[in-house]
C-alpha cells in the first residue's frame, strides 16, 4: 500500500498536505519523519492534513497517526486534519475512544454523534 503526497503552502505560511493512498503503518513511520522535519523547518506553521483521499487506513497505521498527533499538538496546536473520509474515521472509532475524544477538536468536521454512540458499545454487543 502506498501513500503519496502534495505539499502546498497558503500565504500565511501554513502548511496543507493533500494526502493520496493508504495509511498502514509502514508508511505511518516515514509521514511522522516528514511531519518532523516540517515543523523543525517552519515552528510557526500550523499543518494541515487533508485526508480527503485516504483510502485505506490499516490499525496499525492509525496508532502511530494517533501518537504523532498527539505528540505534535502537546504543547501548543500545530497539526489539524480536514477531509475525513468515513474509511478513516472507522478505523479511527476502533483504536480507542478516549484518543478519539483527545484528538476530536483537531477535525474540521462534528463527530460527535459517531464517537457517543460508540461510548457504551462492548465486545459482547
């Protein structure tokens, strides 16, 4: 599976990066070292990851997503995502509701009514 990506910068300097493909996890590693090397490049820059054309989003792949945004927004918001496709937000429900509610206000798009109904859900149900 592979993942391509355009790089495009608007004039305030903020950073959109179309993203075309599949996200699993062995090209999950190579994003977070792009998404590193852009912010060490640009510290003012917020990143934005259009997901519009994600189409395929492996469980492993999510996890390392998670933590890198995680990990970039800890101190101060740096990477938003926009355009995300139902594939993603899938995958997204399964990984882990209290990650999902944690990265919640970094979608441009309300989830919340997807992620509540997923609260009281069980293996069993």
């Amino acid at each position: 599976m592979s993942l391509k990506a355009s790089i495009n910068t608007d004039v305030q300097g903020n950073i959109r990066i179309k993203m075309n493909g599949g996200l699993d996890y062995e090209n999950a590693l190579p994003l977070r070292d792009e998404l590193t090397s852009l912010i060490s490049d640009f510290p003012e820059a917020t990143i934005i990851l259009d997901l519009n054309r994600v189409d395929f989003v492996g469980s492993s792949g999510i996890k390392v997503f998670v933590e890198t945004i995680k990990l970039f927004n800890k101190t101060k918001p740096r990477i938003k995502l926009t355009n995300v496709g139902q594939e993603f937000i899938k995958v997204f429900r399964l990984y882990t509701i209290d990650e999902a509610i944690i990265l919640m206000d970094e979608f441009d798009q309300n989830f919340t009514d997807l992620f509540k109904s997923a609260r009281g859900r069980t293996f069993q149900n």
